[in-house]
C-alpha cells in the first residue's frame, strides 16, 4: 500500500511540473509580440470604377482622411481600429496573422452618393520584428447604377415613371427626375443577378413591368437606358406596331428587351404605316395571346392595375382561390414567370422546390416542385389553347414572414412568336 502511494505522489509531483512548464511555455507563446509599422501604409483609391485601377493617393479625388483602417485578427475578431488620419505609425501585436482592412465607412448603405470602398492587406507578425504594411487598394465595394432615357422616352414620361433596382434583400427607387449615381449593398462575389422595375405612366399608358437580369458586375458602373422602339405586332404586314421599352445596360454587354405592349387604343395606331390596315384584316390581332385574372376569392380582377390583398393569416387548409387565365389560340410556346418578392427569397422558394424564375414549359429541375403546387407544365402548357395559372396554393405562403408585396411576371408567348406579359400584384397584409 504504501508502494503505492509514492507511485501516485511521484506522478502527481511530476504532473504538477509538466503543467507549471506547459503554463510557462503557454505564457511566452501568448505574450511573443511584435510590430506593425502603420507608417508605411498607403490607402489608394481611384474612382475609375470602370477599369476598377487604383492610382496613387495624390492622383485620387476620394479624401481617405476618414477612412476607417481596422485589423482583424484570424480568427476575424477586431482588434484595434482607428481613422485613417488618425491611427499611430506603430502597434504591437501578438504573433500571428492579421487583416488590415481600410474601408471608407464602417458598413455600405443604400441610397444617392454614397460609395463604399474597401481594400484588404495581410500581415504576418512576427517576434521581435517589424513588419511593414503593404500599399492597399481601394476598390468601389458596392453596387453603381445610373439610369438614362433617351430624348423621345423623356417627352413620353409622366412624373410618376420610377425604376426599382432590386438585388437580393436591397432595393432602391430612381425616379426619372434623378441625376445623381444610385448605390447598393453587395453580395459576396464578383457578379449577382438584380431585378429592375418600371412603373408609371409611359405615353398615357400605366406601365408595370419587372426583368431579371444575371450576372451583373460588382464594383462597376451599370448603366440602365431607356428608350422606344417600335415592335411589329407579328401581323403579316407588320401594319400595327406598339411600344416597347428597351434596356441597353452595360452590365450585360447587350441589349434587353423589355416587352410591354399596351395595345392599340381605339382610332389610334402607335406607328401608323401608310394607309393603315386594311379594313377587316384583324385577324392576327385576334390571335394575340391574353393574360386575365380570371378568379380572386370567386370575382374576376384586372390584372394590368388591381393589387390583391391576401391576409398573412390564410390557412393552408382553406387557401383563396386565386387564378390567371392563359390564352394562345396560336399555341402556347413558354410561360416565363420571374418571383420578386419583398419575402419570398431564393433560399426560401427553394425549400418548396421552386426558383424566383423559371418556364412553365420548360421546367427542368422544378418541375416537381411546381406540379406539387398545382402549375401545369411540359405538355400539360406547350400547344395548349388555354391553361390556368393558378396560385391557390401558394396564398399560404405568402404571409409566412409578415406584410409585404409580391409580384408575379407572367411573359406569355405562343408558338408564331406573339407574346403579352403582364404583372399579378399581391400584397399580404395583416
């Protein structure tokens, strides 16, 4: 017995050594500093975004003076942060790997004139050692967007005309009014995709039309232009011809067209040729395809101007019956719907099988998804004279996060090429 407690005491007393030098070592790991020459740092910014080439801070017009420079340590925990004209010319550290990062304000923000840039170093400190900070580059870290309309657009356009840029959880209002350069929050990553809207009043018709676009750049100038085009109707001689509005946006490379036609109002001809149409040779027009809000809660509605409201409460068990009817008497080629959504996000959507955009003919991956809600698609919609767009079974859903507004692009286009989009509104409320 007594052998057996020197065993013991001798491993507690060896046990006890091993942790007073393990806690010395710890200690002197902890407490190896070294330095940080701030001095040698120089933040640069150029406002050229469109090369997005950073010059000397001599040649910039941005003043970096309030520029906050912050070191995150690697584990990205702050650890010292100062104005740029401010910080010290030393800082000693512990031993390790930091991120030094200059920002022109402490997050980016939505609105009119106000940029965000941002530029990142890495430094290794070491013990007993100064490190000097590399120059770094500034870069424009949110998202640049102007809006243009050509001479005819402008004497076309009521004071209401405003376009919406939306990307992801942002969005911002341009009205036509507006010169000065729009600014959003970014994601991560080099490119994203942006829904842009227009509405108001465009050559006495009310215009409401989304178009999503992808791929568009992050740290570059984005120009959306607006002007009129004419757009042959698909009649064989092309004799009525309605309005169109093009997007010409540099962030894509090319032109988008975004389709709205309104219609000719009776006795006028958008773009008269001439002598007009001969007199009963309508029936092209005839032919055109229709969107109709055919039911909402047992009424019928207009597509083109009503809002619907749908309580956030609406049980799934008892959802409204809400429907669009869809006519081709040509054949239906594509149903191109695109989701934008104060709440429905990808994420989101995706849980139940679905994507903020997709084609009711051709489904691919969703069609599954969009079958267990209800929407006809494949041969049930491609040839067909006529096919319900029915969302009953998604009114539930559109509650799940609270009030907001919702809108369904519905694109309509048969098999000769005619199309017609129109815009359902829905706006949960409580």
């Amino acid at each position: 017995m007594k052998k057996i407690f020197l065993i013991c005491l001798t491993l507690f007393t060896s046990l006890l050594a091993f942790t007073a030098c393990h806690s010395e070592a710890m200690e002197s790991v902890s407490s190896a500093k070294g330095d940080l020459n701030l001095s040698s740092m120089k933040a640069e910014v150029n406002t050229n975004v469109d090369t997005v080439y950073v010059g000397s801070r001599a040649e910039s017009t941005v003043d970096v003076s309030n520029f906050l420079v912050t070191i995150y340590d690697a584990q990205s925990q702050k650890v010292e942060q100062w104005n740029y004209n401010a910080m010290p010319e030393i800082v000693s550290l512990a031993v390790g790997t930091y991120s030094i990062v200059v920002t022109s304000a402490e997050t980016p923000s939505n609105g009119f004139d106000t940029p965000y840039y941002k530029g990142t170093a890495t430094c290794e400190i070491k013990e007993n050692e100064v490190v000097d900070v590399p120059v770094i580059t500034c870069k424009l870290a949110n998202m640049l967007f102007s809006v243009e309309y050509d001479e005819e657009f402008q004497g076309k356009m009521g004071e209401d005309v405003v376009t919406t840029i939306t990307v992801g959880e942002n969005s911002l209002e341009i009205p036509y009014s507006e010169t000065r350069s729009a600014y959003l929050i970014a994601p991560e990553g080099e490119t994203t995709s942006m829904i842009v809207t227009l509405k108001g009043t465009i050559d006495g018709e009310s215009i409401d039309y989304s178009e999503r676009f992808e791929s568009v750049k992050i740290g570059v100038h984005n120009i959306i232009k607006y002007k009129f085009a004419p757009v042959s109707d698909g009649s064989a001689g092309d004799g009525t011809l309605g309005v169109s509005i093009v997007v010409d946006s540099s962030m894509i490379g090319s032109d988008e067209v975004v389709g709205t036609d309104p219609g000719k109002e009776p006795g006028i001809d958008d773009f008269p040729e001439e002598g007009g149409e001969e007199p009963g040779d309508g029936s092209e027009n005839e032919n055109s395809p229709t969107i109709v809000g055919s039911n909402f809660n047992g009424n019928s509605f207009d597509i083109s101007n009503d809002v619907l409201e749908v309580s956030v409460n609406t049980d799934a068990e008892n959802p409204i019956p809400l429907q669009v009817a869809l006519s081709a008497p040509n054949g239906i080629a594509h149903v191109y719907v695109t989701i934008d959504s104060e709440t429905l996000t990808e994420d989101l959507l995706s849980g139940v099988g679905l994507a903020t955009s997709f084609d009711l003919a051709e489904p691919g991956a969703l069609e599954a998804g969009l079958n267990g809600l209800g929407f006809p698609t494949s041969d049930a919609v491609v040839g067909k004279i006529e096919i319900p767009f029915d969302i009953t079974n998604f009114t539930p859903l559109l509650g799940l996060y609270g009030a907001a507004n919702h809108n369904f692009v519905i694109r309509l286009v048969d098999l000769k090429g005619l199309e017609i989009t129109e815009t359902l509104k829905i706006k949960s409320v409580e």
